[in-house]
C-alpha cells in the first residue's frame, strides 16, 4: 500500500518533497515575516522564497522582498 502511494505521489511539480528540518526551518522564516501595521504590506528577510495565502490568493514573497498586498 506504501508502495502503491509512493508511486502515485512521486515525481510530481505540485508537491514541495522537504525534510523534518526543512519544514521547520519554513515555518520559523513564515513566522519571521514582517508586517505592517495596516497589514497590507509584508517583507521577507529571509533567504528564500515564501509562500502565503491572502484572501484565497496564493502569493509568493520572494527573499529578501517588500510586497503590497
């Protein structure tokens, strides 16, 4: 049964594959984002892209960008 997902799930560009530490490592630079106090604008200071949702909107923040939402 593993076996039978593993092959259904692998190899696919809509799944992000990421070890424990990666993960963790994520979530720690989400919750590094920087917010303003009207909420309409976000930087991130990390070094990598992240991913959030807004108002149903997948939006990408690239490293080290200033975005308006």
């Amino acid at each position: 049964m593993i076996d039978e997902f593993s092959k259904l799930i692998s190899n696919r560009s809509d799944i992000w594959y990421a070890t424990n530490i990666e993960i963790i490592d994520y979530i720690k630079d989400l919750k590094n984002l920087k917010v303003s106090v009207e909420n309409n604008i976000i930087y991130n200071p990390s070094s990598i892209s992240l991913w959030i949702s807004v108002n149903d909107e997948v939006i990408e923040i690239k490293a080290g960008e200033t975005k308006k939402i």
